[in-house]
C-alpha cells in the first residue's frame, strides 16, 4: 500500500523558527556579555589612569562603575579598596579587602595592598603575616620576593622600636632580612642590613625572657 502521507510542512517551519529564535537569543545574549566585559575593562583601565595621576577619588568612581558590570569580579574590588587607602580611608578598604580575599585567596595582589593598609594603621603585625602569605604565593609562581622580604622585616623593625620583640620574632625579623642578600648580594641595602643585624645582636639579651625593646 502506498504512503501518502505527506510531511507537516507548518510544524517544520515552527520548528526551524524556535530553533532559530533560541540560536538568536543565545548570540545576543553572548554579544550583550562581551559588550559589558569591554565596558568594565574600559572602566578599569580609566581607574588605573586616574590612580597613576594621583586622582584617587575619581579612579574610585571608575572601579565602583565596573564593578556594576562584574559584581563578582575580586580584582575590582582589591583596585577600588587600594584607591579607597589611597584617599586615607583605611578602615573602609579594609572592607574592600576582606571582601576580595573571601572570595579569591590566590591573589597575591590583595595580600599585599592590605598588608600596606595595616601597616597604615600601626597593625603591623597583622601586614606581616599578609606579606608572608604574598611570599608563599609568589614563590611558587617563581616571582621576585625580594622587596616582600625587606617588607616583613622593616615591620618588625618598627615593632622593636616601639614595643619590642619576643626572642622568636627577633630571629624571624633576622631570618627575612637575611634572604635579601641571599636574593641580591649586591644590592645597595646589604651593607646596612648587616650592619643593624649586627647591633641587634650585640644588644640583645643573651638569655632574653618576654619582650626586648631596642632603643635608639
């Protein structure tokens, strides 16, 4: 028996027309993604201009302003904190900044922008344990630590100055200067590295019990 059936000519063309309907609203919607990522990019970019023109205040707005576009974006937010410390305003990047490493504990950036806010407020305890944390992570990326060396021990400089250091800290605030010679013998500062450890050295307590305070 012939068929005689004959193909739904109405439900094929329904059919390509959901089909093309659903391809159109993936691309556009794919295009109104891309147009947004460039306007944040664009965004960022017209705050690191402004940050390196000393216009702090305005590269915040730009950040804030890319941040609309990329709520979940962390770097934004470690960029809008560090224009917020920039402005003085230590306590509210703090925030920021717990915010961004909440979210992303891989950026060495943020440990070390927040270790600088802490040293801002006199916490430098606190920016010691950041830099630390920007060491290991830098490290294993084979990055330059040097400058993250010198920074943990002129912390712990200061605390000796001020408060003074258990015996334990004296030794790690030792330990770190020494990896900058290690790391650049030749530089300009070792001669001056030496020398203090030097001092300390003679001053300090030989059997040293609670804190030791170097004086001038």
């Amino acid at each position: 028996m012939k068929d005689t059936t004959k193909p739904c000519l109405i439900g094929m063309v329904f059919v390509f027309n959901t089909t093309m309907r659903y391809k159109l609203l993936i691309f556009f919607l794919f295009i109104s993604f891309l147009s947004k990522a460039q306007e944040g990019l664009n965004l960022v970019s017209l705050g690191n201009e402004s940050m390196n023109f000393g216009n702090y205040r305005k590269a915040q707005e730009y950040y804030q302003a890319a941040l609309s576009t990329d709520k979940y974006n962390w770097n934004i937010y470690t960029l809008l904190a560090f224009s917020i410390h920039k402005q003085k305003r230590f306590k509210e990047a703090d925030s920021l900044y717990r915010i961004s490493l909440s979210n992303d504990t891989n950026n060495s950036k943020t440990y070390w922008y927040k270790a600088m806010n802490h040293i801002a407020l006199k916490q430098d305890s606190i920016a010691i344990v950041l830099y630390k944390k920007f060491i290991d992570i830098e490290k294993f990326r084979e990055h330059s630590v040097t400058q993250a060396y010198r920074s943990v021990g002129q912390c712990y400089e200061r605390m000796l100055r001020r408060d003074g250091l258990y015996a334990w800290q004296i030794d790690d605030m030792i330990y770190h200067y020494d990896q900058i010679e290690k790391l650049d013998p030749s530089g300009v500062e070792v001669p001056l590295i030496r020398n203090f450890i030097e001092l300390v050295n003679s001053k300090r307590p030989a059997n040293q019990v609670g804190k030791w305070k170097m004086e001038p």
